[in-house]
C-alpha cells in the first residue's frame, strides 16, 4: 500500500514589530494638553472675574478696564498694557499696567489724543481694527510718535485691539511685548477682553440714563407734590378766612401749621408788627416751656438781635443756618434751648411790614430754596386777610397802626 506524503506544513506570514510609542513623546503630549488646559482655565477664570467686576461696578467703568489691563499684560505674556477711550473727537488713556516711569510719561504728553493724529491707537479706533505690528521700531510705515513710544518701553510686538459697538469704535485694549507676534489664541483673548470693555460701556451708559430718568420722574413727582400741599394749604388759610370773618386767629393758626408742614420745619410762628413792637400772634409745634420763653420775650421792638425783626426792617426773606454761630443774635436763650436754623419772611402790605412767618428747627440744617419759595408763596396767601373785617382791629395791637 502506497504512503502518501507528508501534509505541508501551513506557512505563517510573519508578524510585523508594533511599534511602541516612546514615553518622551508621550509625556510631552501630556504636557501641552496639561499646559493648554490650564491656560484656557486661567483665560476663562479671568474674563469671569471681569464679568464679575461689571456686574458689581454698575456706575463706573474705570474697575473694569484697570481688571482688563492688568488680565492682559498676564494673560498675553505682555510687558505692558494700556486701555484707551474715546470721547468727542479726542482719545483718552483710561488704564494702564507694567508701564515704565519714561514711557508713562511720554503717554501722558501724547494723549488725551485727536482721533485723526497718525497713530497706531488712533489709526485702529478710526478705522475699527485690529492691528498688530511685529517690528514696530524698524517698521517705516509706523508713526514716528508710535516707534518712540516702543522705544521708550523696549518692545517690539504692538496688538491693538478696538472696542466696537455696532462696528464703530468706542477705545482700544493695547498690549505690547518684547518680540514675536502675539498667537492668534491672545489675540481674540484681548478680543473678548474689548467685547467686555464694551459690555461695562454700555451698561453704564444705560444705568446712568434710566438713573437720570428716575431722577426726572422723582423730581416731577416731588414737584406735584409740593404743588398739591401748597394748594391743599392754601385753600385750607383760605377756607379759615371765609369761615371766619370776625376772628383772625384761626387764620394766623392755619398760618403757622401749613409753614411747618410745607417747610418741613419743626416750629413755626406768626409775628404782628404795630410800627412799634413786634408782637407773637400765633404758633405751631411749640411745648409749652417753648411758649413760655417767646411770650416773656414778646412784644419787643425790632432790632437786627432777631432774624424775625430782620424780615420785619428789611422788608425781605431773613435766613440763618444755625442762630448759634450768628454773633448778632441777641436771643441767647433760644440757643441754650437747642434751636439753630430759623427762616422768616415778611408779611407786607402796600409795601409796608405788617409782620412775618417764622419756621425754625433744632438742627443746624439750612432751609432749601425751594423751602423758601413756599414759605414766600404762604406769606402771599396772607393777602386775603384784608377780607377778614376784624383784621383791622388785629393790626390795631397797642392801639398803632402799621407804618
């Protein structure tokens, strides 16, 4: 019986060596990405913190451009960093960070600056763009005011970056360093650094206009008031005299509390002048130990010892702060009982002092010119008292008529 042969045997394709990676290599990829992460870390960490400096700085800009200045010279492996505004027609350096004491002061001389001078700011904020020159000191179609600037700073590599706003130019984020062009990664870092440079623009433009608004609408709505009291006021005196034709004192009282109310006064007093004494006819807000003290002073003659009396011989709106400091006050006594500020406007008729209301307070607070307007306009209700037939015999106080 016949063998057969000897099976053959399967040939094996040999195996190619795999490659092992080399832990150098590696490791150095390890070290960029480590390297990028944690710069992209810190860039986030920072324009956060500027967000952070806008929301808390609603009415002024100036943290946040010195927060930008100074995250950028970091940031950007800078030496210096500038910020610039421009305002009208002309560019002012806002903030800066790392300048020397040379290169400040040649800034200071440059700017604030025209927006049309041949510079490197100007020429980016003018035309809305970025631009970044690598040899700045040897470049010949730098301006010669921009090449001696980097002089002064030793750099080389300028970055100009421009604040726009719907494509116009509101400043520039500036930053410089030694040599090499800045990466394309810094350069739209200092992009997000204008675009929030903008943002704080922006948001304190809107609040100072919604403040000033608010300010329009208090001020409109203090003015209704005020004109609603003086009206409520003055028909009150008025409704007082048609309601009493044969006695004026409930008319001098209705005096005396609408000029403390509208004058946010503490105190207020009606004086009667005869021609010869001053006489105390009416009062608000006085205690009794108050009282007191006037009706043992009053009726006396007028002298320039009182700011009432003032009113009264000047014919004329009398005002001091505080009596105290007054060397000319002769009512030592009312100081000694706390009183300061005191406001007195004369009551005339036909041109001549028939009296006048006095308002005072404890605090060495002035009355406003508002204030004063009031009390003017309540001595002008007073008029209507030639209505009141027994005004006459008031006036007649000591048996004299006013002169």
């Amino acid at each position: 019986m016949r063998r057969g042969g000897k099976p053959a045997k399967a040939k094996v394709e040999a195996k190619l060596p795999v490659a092992r990676k080399s832990p150098k290599n590696e490791g150095s990829r390890v070290r960029d990405l480590e390297k990028r992460l944690a710069e992209a870390l810190e860039q986030q960490t920072a324009t956060s913190e500027i967000l952070s400096v806008i929301a808390s700085s609603p009415t002024d800009v100036q943290p946040i451009f010195d927060a930008i200045v100074q995250s950028a010279v970091r940031l950007c492996d800078a030496v210096y960093s500038a910020a610039a505004r421009l305002e009208g027609d002309l560019i002012h350096l806002v903030a800066h960070h790392n300048w020397s004491d040379e290169g400040l002061a040649m800034a200071q001389r440059l700017f604030p600056m025209p927006a049309d001078r041949d510079h490197l700011t100007a020429r980016a904020i003018r035309e809305s763009r970025v631009i970044h020159v690598h040899h700045i000191q040897s470049d010949p179609t730098v301006p010669v005011t921009s090449r001696e600037l980097a002089v002064s700073q030793g750099y080389q590599t300028l970055l100009v970056v421009p604040m726009l706003r719907e494509g116009h130019a509101l400043g520039a984020i500036i930053v410089a360093k030694a040599e090499g062009p800045f990466s394309d990664e810094k350069v739209a870092l200092l992009q997000t650094f204008a675009d929030q440079a903008v943002i704080a623009i922006e948001n304190v433009r809107l609040f100072t206009e919604l403040q000033e608004k608010n300010r329009a609408l208090t001020d409109a709505h203090a003015q209704v008031s005020e004109a609603l009291e003086q009206q409520t006021a003055t028909s009150e005196i008025l409704r007082v005299i048609s309601s009493s034709p044969t006695d004026v004192q409930p008319v001098f009282d209705a005096i005396a509390a609408a000029a403390t109310t509208l004058c946010a006064a503490e105190h207020a007093g009606v004086f009667l002048f005869d021609g010869t004494l001053i006489h105390f006819a009416a009062h608000h807000g006085w205690t009794a130990k108050d009282l007191d003290a006037i009706r043992q002073t009053f009726p006396r003659p007028p002298g320039p010892g009182t700011v009432t009396a003032r009113a009264i011989l000047t014919r004329a709106v009398a005002h001091t702060a505080d009596i105290a400091a007054d060397p000319g006050y002769e009512l030592r006594g009312f100081v000694d009982e706390g009183f300061h500020a005191i406001l007195s406007v004369p009551m005339l008729r036909d041109g001549d002092p028939i009296g006048a209301i006095s308002v005072t307070r404890r605090e060495a607070v002035p009355f406003t010119d508002r204030q004063i307007l009031l009390a003017s306009r309540i001595r002008g209700s007073s008029g209507n008292l030639d209505d009141c037939a027994t005004y006459d015999a008031a006036l007649d106080i000591g048996g004299k008529r006013p002169r």
